[in-house]
C-alpha cells in the first residue's frame, strides 16, 4: 500500500495538500497547485511563491487569451507555457484549474505518459475531494 493511502484526513484542505503532495513526489513537480477560475489559490504542494504565481497565471495558460494582454504579462505567460501544464477539473458542476510545473522539461515519451497518467490520478482525487465537500 502506497504512502498515500496511508495519509488520509477527513479535512478537505489536508486531504488535497496530502493529494498534491503524493502527486507531486511521485512526478517529480516543482509545484502543484489548484486554482480557482480568478487565479486564487484553493491548495497547493510545492513552494508558497511558485503555487502562487501557477495559481494566477493558470486562469489564461487555460484560455489562451495571452495575445490579449499587456507585453510584460504576455512574455511571462508565453514563457510559462512551455513549463506548465493546466487542467480543468469538474467539481459539482464547475471549474476549478490544477496547474503543475515539472522540476526539468520531460521529453522522453514514457515520462511524458507517466506524468500525464500522475496528473490524470490527481485530477480524480482533487474531483473526489471536493465533489465531497461540495454535497
């Protein structure tokens, strides 16, 4: 049984620091974070400031909506694009962003699936958490 399985809190706060936190370790993230649509933090794993910054660029890495924006916001979104990943989570009927940043670029086809399939588990757990609280 995984450490994972061992940590478990009937808190919604700690229950996805421990998710993060476990995605994190086994995908070898920088950061982890889940966002709400505005950009503001709901929980995260990884360094304070860097949840921080994942958490508000998050909102347009998701939209694509960088060619909008000022030339200092649009080269710091352009630069981040090619460092995170963003994905929308459905919990009860809305959104919430679960942005990650890997510690080195992933290029091999096998890391690339492993991580994809980390963050693939993460969204289900960040989903099942919240789908909890939310009813």
């Amino acid at each position: 049984m995984d450490d994972r399985r061992l940590r478990r809190s009937s808190d919604p706060l700690v229950a996805l620091h421990y998710q993060l936190s476990s995605t994190r370790a086994r995908g070898d993230l920088d950061a982890i974070v889940v966002a709400d649509p505005s950009g503001v933090v709901v929980a995260g794993a990884g360094s304070w400031p860097v949840c921080e910054e994942l958490a508000a660029y998050a909102p347009l890495l998701a939209d694509g909506e960088w060619a909008q924006m000022s030339s200092p916001v649009s080269s710091r979104v352009e630069a981040l694009r090619h460092e995170v990943d963003v994905r929308a989570v459905a919990v009860g009927g809305q959104e919430v962003l679960l942005c990650t940043r890997q510690k080195r670029r992933v290029e091999a086809i096998e890391a690339i699936e492993a991580s994809n399939r980390d963050l693939d588990e993460a969204a289900r757990g960040v989903s099942r958490i919240l789908t909890t609280v939310a009813a």
